[in-house]
C-alpha cells in the first residue's frame, strides 16, 4: 500500500484527533498553570470516583473512623460539578475562540457552574430541612444553574440537546397556552425550578445517578485499558485472523469494532481508532472510499449495541427497567451478536460481488479443516480453564474462609506474571498504538500470544459481574485497580523479562500513561456527565407534566390502532430525537419519551411487550442516527478518514445498518430472540435459527447469494427470513392460538386449565390521567383444586352487574394487581388458550424453499463458469 508522506500523515492524524477531541475530550489544550488547573481537575475527577467506588470510605480508620462518606444525592452533585466545570474550561464557546489558552469569562462562568452543581451538597443540610420549599438563594442559584447546564450542553454536544431541554422547559411553563391536543394545566416557575434543580426528579435525577455510580468507572476502565495498549492489541489480532480472508481486512474492521466496542462508549472514537487502520486497508483491496467508510461506520456505531457496556445504556436499563445488569445483557447479547456476524457476511458478499482478494500474509496458510481444528481446539482449552476456574475458585472459598481473597489474589498475579513473561518471548511488542499503515499481516500466535494479560482485567470484570453478582459499580471497580497493576508494571516487567535493563525509566513511563489514563477517562466523561444532566430536565419534565400520555395520543392518532405502523412511528420518531446525540443521552431521551409509548399502545393493540424489549427497541433506533443522514456523525468521521463523500457514506452505512434496524421489529413481536424464558437448549437452537435468518435477510438486502438474485429470489429470501424470524405469524395464521369466551364463563373455563396457564383480558379502565382506553392486560392462574380457587388465588374477584361483568377486588401485590387490573374496572372478554402445533414446525417449509432458491442459484453459478456447455456448443464439438 502506498503511505502518505509524513507531514501529510500527522496532518491528517493530527485533524482526527482534533474531530474526535471536539465531540469527546474538548478541543481546548491550554497552555502554563490553566493546562495544570484542567487536567488536574481531570485527575481528581478521577481518583474522586474511585475513592466513593471503593470499600476505604467505610473502613475504619485508625483515629478518624470512616471519612469521606456520600450519600447518592451528594455524588451526583459533586460529579455535575466537576463535569460542568471541565465543560467550560475544555470545551471552547465557539469554533474561532481560543484553544491555548482559557479565556477569563471562561473561568468565571466555570467556577459559577460549579458552584450552582455542586450547591445541593454545599448547602445539604438546609435544603433536607425545608423540603418543598425553595428560597429566594434556591431559586436564584437553580435558574442561573439551569441556563449554566444548556450552554455547556451546546458546547460539549451541540444544539441538538439543547433545543429539545429548552423546548421542554417551555413546554412545562406554557402548557394553558399550547395547542387542545397537547395541553396542560401548567406549572410556575417556583415549581419549575424546585422540581428541575432541588430534588431529584430531573437534573439529579436517574440518569445523572447511573453516570455518577457505573458509568465513569466503565469508561476510565476503558481509557485505562486502551491507554495501556489493548486497543492497538485487538485491532493487530483481528487483522492477523481475518485479514487474509476475501474483504479481509473489512471482516477484520467489524471485529476489532467489535473488541474495541468493549473499551469504547463512542462511535466517533471508535470510527478514527479503527478506522485509521482498516479504512486504507479496505481500499487497498478494492472497497470504494464511502463502502469502505460505510463498513466502518456500522462496525462502530454495532459497538453501542455490544454488552457489557453498550454505549453505558446496559446500566441506564438497569434502573429504568426494574431488573439485574445480568438480565440485561443476557437478553441484548443474541440480537447484538447476529448484526456482527450478517455484517461480516455483508462485507464477505461486496467481496464476492468484485471478486477481492485479501492481504498477503507471513508464512503458509493453513489448510481450512486445520484452521477449524485450531479453533475448536482453542474453544476447547478455553472451556477446560474456564471450568478450572470456577470450581477452583469454588473450592478455594470455603477451604480459605476470610484469606480466600488473599489466596485468589496471589493465584491472578502469578497468572499475570506469566502471561507477561509468555509475552515477552514476541520479539518487537509495541504496546503504543501506531497509526502506521500495516503493509503485511501479522502472524496470529505471535501477535494472540503478545497481549493476553489484557485480557485478564475483562475476565475480573465480567467474573464480578456475572458469578460473585456485585454491583456494576463494585466489579469495575476492581477491573479498574487491576488495570492501573498493570499500567504501572507491565512496562518493568517486559524490560525485566527480557533483560533490557531501565527498569526505573519504564516504571516512570508507566506511572505517566496511568495518570494520563486517569485524565484521559475524567475528559471522555465531559460530554456524557453534561448529556445525562441535560436529559434529566426532559425526565423531568415529562412525570411533571404527563407529556408521555399525550404523545402516546398523540402516535396512535397518527398510525390509526394499527400496531406495526405505530412502532414504525416510535422508530422514525427515536431516529430524530437521537440526532447529533451520544448514546448515553439519546437513550434518555427516547426511552423516557417512546418507551411507554410502545407499552400502552401495544397493550391497546393486543400485544404484551415485555419492558426491557421495548427500551431495546428505542435505544436501537436512537443509535442509527449516528449513522443517518443528514446529521450522521460517525459517517463524517469515517468520511474524514477515506475521503469519500460523507452523505453518500452515510446512505450505504444505513443500507449496511438494515439487518440491525430490522432486528427490533422481530424481537418485539418474538422475544425469544432476548432469550426471554427459554433454556439453554432453547436458546442455542434460538441462535442457530436466528443466524441463519439474519444471513438469508443479509443476501436479500444485498441482492447476492451464490450470484446475483433476480427480484424473485430476493422477495423470497426475504419470506423466508420473515419465517424463520417469526414462524408463529403463519402457525396463528392457522390455528388461533386463543379462543375468546365472555367474561361469566372465566370459573367454568379455568376448570379444566392447570394452574400457571396465562389467560388475556380485555379490559375497559382509565390511564393515569383519567382517560378511558381499552387495553389487554396478562394473568396467570394461581393454585387451586377448581376454576374458582384458581382465579380467587390469582388475586381476582369479578362482579355482574346490568349485563356487564366489573372487577369487584384485587388482592395487593397479587398476580391480578401485577398485571394491571383495578378495582371497578370492566372486562369485556377474556382470550384462553388453545391446543397449538409447535411453531417450529414452519422452519421446515422455510429451509425447504432456501434450498431451492440455493440449487436455482448454484445451477446458474455453474452455467456462467462455463462448465455445462449449452446445446449449441456441444453439437459443434460433436
């Protein structure tokens, strides 16, 4: 590949860097004791949430007890205060102000934020003993605080946040003067500001809270683990694997987006990290520039939609969905998964359509059933580790009682030193990331073998996570203290290993790149402190003024009761309001606003959609507007890099994206595809099905399978791939799968159904706002000996009365309450279920028709290779 000249290379690393430190960092550098003052607000941002993450506040402390000790509400101040302060003093006003220096209205105006964020825990006590009751310093302090917030939301990220806060403040202070339709009784600024500023139900609310507990921690665990050379890691191994491959180094771009997704909660960050490799790499091997930004774009933006972290949305969820953080990313891992492997098919299909080839690679390639030996020999040593692990730490537990964490402790640093010491036997370990072009690829064991420790803080992680059951707080916590281990060792270590000597001067390099690490991951968290404060004036705005019920109104007017138009809405809908947002905030704001939206309707229409599906669905959709255009800011960003054209890179990235716009749609209507209620072996066959329909989908959308598909077999793979999706379309199609009776013969039905059979009832109630509404609601049979023990159980108690049948008691807490039925309620029929062939049954039909379309399209593929002579042909031969 040809390289640039240096002076252009640093030029243009020089204005990606710049690009992604405007939308993630802040593009001001100052200069003299203003730098000092900047970055050692950073670092003590930093160390301040390590220190209320970790156990030393509650130890007690020789003399002095336990010391430094918050409550929620006094963290989610202090850390509004430090990223407000930052904002301003990082973040510049406009594009000519000065990016050396701090101006003094710049000063002034951050140590004023500060103060105004900080002014709930400067003044706590007093404002705990006038609850409800703001005065005039109160009020004065929150506007000014207010106004303070929406500018350094324009500087850290853009209008876009800004007008949609400022539209909602409005919107709660002119609700008499707003249109029939979306009206409201109003509120006075008073109430306004106590509820935006002094409680926690909008600035300092959820969202600020997730911020200030989980998500700094996962994102200085990142800046600390790419700083110390994982990132450049991951992207050397997925080249190294893959980039020998047809498209090879574009299969190799989607899965170090994939690794890096796991360190990265930005899609522009992702683009330039990934994208300065795999970009030239792409076009090297026959990519067009926007195809080859394109690839990247939705490689990265995938990266927002990867558990653990998922853009920090994975804890956002936690609170807003009511369940565990091991829920949350069991049901978002399928669907993830399946979008990385159609995109890799994406790109293996573009490669099959040109004809490209990949990157020459050192020494021999292995034979392809070698190469699957390896890999199931890989899964299988993994799987005997992993194995060891669990029980041997299972067993270390109670043979050690309290030294057990000294014991396992002891056992992860001779693990580290080894695969340090295994590591260093790769001659020319860079662990700097290189933005130099990569000419040839680099051998796999050398390059796996030379970063395996860094995968040790990742396996702390998710073991905390995942198998101790701590919070997410808590497990990264200590991912993030194994982290700053290794910053501050690894470097010796290797020098020492292979005896180098400078064993001090590497330790001094270490300890630098850990404090930068630490300022590094305080500057990512600018914009995302900045963007969940601003996002809590639109939470609160809404449980302040019941907005989410008049744009519920407001969307089934539009789509008529019709459900998949409507979810067509809330999609169209959630792609605008993430316009020009990060992840973290545009899941605020389209989950607060859309989510309930998707519920209630749903509920109307007949359809229970479970929460965590419909907040999946939103937040999807709230992410592809990092890709589209117009305001597609990740697809610029890759338009920087290939110098293709940034709207046209854009279109084909969403073209790219369908298979993951596609996806929330079939798991609303299937949610076995989050693995909801399902077993183990369930959810593999899950997989596998689901695989191969996201691929059949794939080829459609790309209009190639074996050859280029006529319209026909495009439609039709396109059916297919609807049927593998959701086979129970065409099963209810067939036999109904409920059989409505009228409410009086609930008792007599329950009869002869089991304890546990799940019946829907259609009720006639009110909304929270005293509407009337129809709507379904779901309830399962308790235990009993006949039909009335078993209703009665389940908490329900029905009455007849004029001809129609009311619900005359709920038990509290009982299964009846749960599912949304009230006291004087009006059921007007009741859906039981009927005897249903399984709907798997429809995959044989499917694969049938795929085998067809397969045998139609391999003929034509042989007949163009010329190795069935036609008719003519063989008569002249004759």
């Amino acid at each position: 590949m040809t390289s640039l000249p240096n002076s252009q290379s640093k030029i243009d690393d020089q204005k990606l860097q710049e690009m992604v430190a405007a939308n993630d960092t802040g593009a001001r550098i100052p200069e003299g004791w203003q730098g000092k003052l900047l970055l050692g607000t950073a670092l003590l941002w930093s160390l301040f949430q390590l220190w209320i993450a970790s156990p030393l506040p509650f130890y007690d402390w020789p003399m002095i007890g336990s010391f430094g000790v918050f409550n929620d509400t006094e963290v989610r101040a202090i850390h509004l205060g430090f990223a407000v302060f930052l904002a301003f003093t990082a973040y510049p006003a406009f594009s000519h102000s000065p990016r050396r220096r701090v101006p003094i209205s710049d000063m002034v105006l951050s140590a004023i934020a500060a103060f105004c964020a900080s002014y709930i825990f400067l003044f706590y006590d007093q404002l705990v003993g006038r609850p409800g009751l703001p005065n005039m310093q109160d009020l004065l302090v929150s506007v000014v605080g207010i106004l303070l917030l929406l500018e350094a939301a324009r500087r850290t990220l853009g209008p876009p946040l800004m007008i949609v806060a400022i539209i909602f403040l409005t919107y709660s202070l002119a609700g008499p003067y707003m249109p029939d339709i979306i009206a409201h009784k109003g509120v006075t600024l008073k109430q306004l500001i106590n509820h935006q500023w002094i409680t926690t139900e909008g600035v300092f609310g959820i969202a600020l809270g997730v911020s200030s507990s989980f998500v700094f921690l996962f994102v200085l665990f990142g800046a600390l683990l790419d700083k110390a050379g994982a990132g450049n890691y991951f992207i050397q191994v997925a080249f190294s694997l893959l980039g020998h491959m047809r498209g090879g180094p574009a299969k190799a771009a989607v899965v170090a987006s994939g690794l890096t997704g796991l360190i990265s909660g930005s899609s522009i960050a992702n683009v330039v990290t990934t994208g300065t490799f795999t970009i030239p790499m792409m076009k090297r091997v026959g990519f067009s520039a926007e195809k080859a930004g394109a690839v990247e774009v939705a490689s990265s933006v995938n990266g927002q939609i990867m558990p653990p972290v998922m853009g920090a949305a994975a804890f956002l969820m936690v609170e807003y969905v009511g369940i565990s953080y091991v829920d949350v990313i069991t049901h978002a891992f399928l669907p993830a998964l399946i979008s990385y492997i159609a995109l890799v098919y994406i790109v293996h299909l573009e490669a099959l359509k040109l004809d490209m080839q990949g990157l020459p690679r050192r020494g021999a390639i292995k034979p392809w059933h070698l190469r699957v030996t390896g890999l199931l020999t890989g899964f299988m040593v993994t799987a005997v580790i992993a194995a060891v692990v669990y029980y041997g730490i299972g067993w270390i537990k109670p043979a050690f009682g309290d030294y057990a964490g000294w014991v396992i402790c002891a056992l992860l640093t001779t693990t580290y030193l080894s695969l340090l010491r295994y590591a260093s036997l790769v001659p020319n370990l860079k662990l700097d990331s290189s933005h130099a072009p990569m000419i040839e690829l680099p051998e796999v064991g050398p390059t796996v073998k030379s970063g395996l420790h860094f995968l040790l803080p990742v396996v702390v992680l998710v073991w905390c996570l995942m198998v101790e059951r701590l919070s997410p707080g808590l497990s990264a916590f200590w991912a993030t203290v194994l982290m700053i281990v290794i910053l501050l060792t690894q470097r010796p270590l290797m020098a020492y290993f292979r005896q180098e000597g400078g064993l001090f001067a590497q330790l001094k390099k270490g300890a630098n790149e850990l404090v930068d690490g630490l300022i590094v991951g305080a500057r990512n968290m600018i914009g995302i402190g900045i963007a969940t404060a601003t996002a809590g004036i639109i939470v609160g705005a809404v449980s302040q003024t019941g907005v989410g019920s008049v744009l519920a109104d407001l969307v089934e007017m539009l789509s008529m009761g019709n459900l998949l138009l409507m979810l067509i809405l809330t999609a169209i809908l959630s792609l605008i309001l993430g316009m020009g947002l990060p992840t973290t905030a545009n899941y605020i704001v389209v989950s607060s606003l859309l989510a309930p939206v998707v519920v209630t309707l749903g509920q109307e229409s007949g359809l229970i959609v479970p929460l965590i599906a419909v907040h999946l669905f939103v937040f999807y959709f709230g992410i592809m507007a990092d890709v589209t255009p117009p305001v597609g800011l990740a697809s610029f960003a890759a338009a920087a890099v290939s110098g293709g054209d940034p709207i046209r890179t854009g279109f084909v990235a969403f073209g790219y994206s369908l298979r993951t716009a596609v996806l929330p749609f079939f798991f609303i209507f299937n949610t076995d595809l989050l693995l909801i209620d399902v077993t183990w072996l369930e959810g593999i066959a899950i997989f596998i099905i689901a695989t191969i329909a996201i691929l059949i989908f794939t080829a459609s959308t790309q209009g190639f399978l074996l050859v280029r598909s006529r319209w026909y077999e495009s439609a039709t793979l396109m059916l297919i791939a609807f049927s593998l999706f959701r086979p129970g379309f065409w099963m209810d199609q067939m036999v109904p799968p409920y059989q409505q009776i009228a409410p009086t013969q609930l008792v007599q039905a329950a009869d002869s159904m089991p304890a546990g059979t799940a019946l829907r009832f259609w009720v006639e109630g009110e909304d929270d706002v005293g509407n009337e509404r129809l709507f379904m609601a779901n309830l399962q049979l308790g235990e009993g000996t006949d039909g009335a023990s078993r209703v009665d159980s389940a908490g329900l108690a029905l009455l007849t009365s004029k001809g129609k049948t009311v619900v005359d008691y709920v038990g509290f807490d009982s299964p009846a309450q749960k599912a949304g039925l009230e006291f004087d309620q009006i059921i007007t029929a009741v859906d039981v279920p009927q005897v249903q062939p399984a709907k798997q049954w429809i995959y044989i039909p499917a694969l049938v028709l795929f085998a067809l379309i397969i045998l139609l399209q391999r003929r034509r593929k042989t007949l163009s290779a010329g190795l069935i002579a036609d008719p003519v042909t063989r008569s002249i031969n004759a």
